[in-house]
C-alpha cells in the first residue's frame, strides 16, 4: 500500500470515520454513492505531487473544526463524480 494512502485511511479512523461508510450524491434525480476509501483510492491515482496536495488538504480539513472531514470529503466526491459524469457525456 501507498504511505500517502495509508495516512488518509489512518486519519479517517482516528477522526472515528470508516473508510467504507458512503457520501451520497444526488445527481438530477439519481443518486450516487461514493465511499470515502474510493475518493481517496481515486486521488491516490495522481501524481505524488498531487497526491501530497490531496493529503496536505486533509489534514487542514481535520484542524479546520468548522469544516470537518465530512464536508472535505463530499467536496472532493463532487469533483470526482462532476468529473466522471463530464466525461461520460463528452461529445
């Protein structure tokens, strides 16, 4: 396993959230769902560069009382699904 990634999944669990609980997203009607260890394993894909900016972030998002771990995470889900979904209908 990647350093980066175990980190991730390590600060997850010391904030008392598992890595396979899901966000759910509903998408015009259809909803879909992402768990929080899929949006890391998506991100931990990049760069090792990016893969530090995705860690970085995380731990700002824990020190960041008011924006939680929660909200970082479903931030990072929507890209990821706006991403997928860009892609699926690209002409």
């Amino acid at each position: 396993m990647d350093k980066i990634k175990d980190e991730c999944i390590k600060i997850l669990k010391n904030e008392g959230v598992n890595p396979i609980s899901t966000i759910d997203f509903d998408v015009n009607g259809k909803v879909h769902s992402l768990s929080f260890a899929y949006i890391i394993e998506t991100y931990m894909q990049a760069s090792e560069e990016s893969k530090l900016v995705f860690l970085s972030a995380l731990k700002k998002a824990v020190a960041a009382q008011e924006m939680g771990i929660e909200k970082f995470f479903e931030g990072m889900g929507k890209l990821l699904l706006m991403t997928h979904l860009s892609e699926k209908f690209d002409i």
